[in-house]
C-alpha cells in the first residue's frame, strides 16, 4: 500500500514595491482562487500592509497564520477560512 500525498505548494504574491493598499487589493483578489484551508504568502514591503492586511484578514474572517518581519519586508501567511 502506498501513501498518497496531497500536498500542495503554497502560492507567493510578490508585492514588494507596492504602496498600499495595493498589497490588500492583490491579496483580495488571490484569496478566491484557493481552497478553503489553503495558504497564500504575502511579501510586501510598504510599511502600511502590517496594518492593513491583519485588518483586512478580521473584516473578511480569513485566518492570518504568520506575519514575519525581516528588516523593512514583511511576510504574511493568510489561510482561507471559507
């Protein structure tokens, strides 16, 4: 018997350079494209998207996993809840 692995590889939206609220209007628009329970990475670099994506996440009941900061990028983890 053999193991059948559904993984799946987590998507990446790149908004570095971005000034807000174009982070939130890219990541709107990627979250319907995956499936309830999958996971999108947000990579943003405006200083507004460490308000405006948590935000956004509340308002739109998705769970924000993770949001890591490494010098002025940040990196969002957001699951799709519904």
């Amino acid at each position: 018997m053999t193991a059948t692995s559904h993984a799946h590889e987590t998507p990446l939206l790149d908004c570095l350079g971005k000034a807000c609220p174009v982070p939130v209007i890219e990541l709107a628009k990627a979250v319907p494209g995956l499936e309830v329970g999958h996971e999108i990475i947000v990579v943003a670099d405006d200083p507004g998207a460490k308000v405006d994506i948590p935000v956004w996440c509340r308002m739109k009941r998705h769970e924000l996993v993770a949001v890591e900061q490494d010098g002025a990028e940040f990196r969002f983890t957001v699951r799709r809840s519904h």
